[in-house]
C-alpha cells in the first residue's frame, strides 16, 4: 500500500511538472505575441 501511494505521488508530480512547463511556455508566448502587437501599434 505504501508504494501504491508513493507511485501515485511520483506520477502526480511529472503531471504538475508536465502542466507547469505547458502553462510557462504559453505564458511565455502570450507575452511575445503581446509585445509583437505593442511594437506594431506602436509604429
């Protein structure tokens, strides 16, 4: 039972890990898209 859970938290923490670079890279993206618009009104 105690590795059954210990398994279920490993296998939860690569989903956050996996969700987090996924979240990151979109805000990253976000951000860029955001500046490209800024530059281009901006001229």
């Amino acid at each position: 039972m105690h590795d059954e859970s210990r398994e279920q938290a490993s296998r939860t923490e690569k989903f956050f890990g996996h969700g987090l670079k996924q979240i990151e890279h979109g805000f990253k993206s976000a951000f860029h898209v955001i500046h490209v618009s800024s530059v281009n009104f901006g001229s």
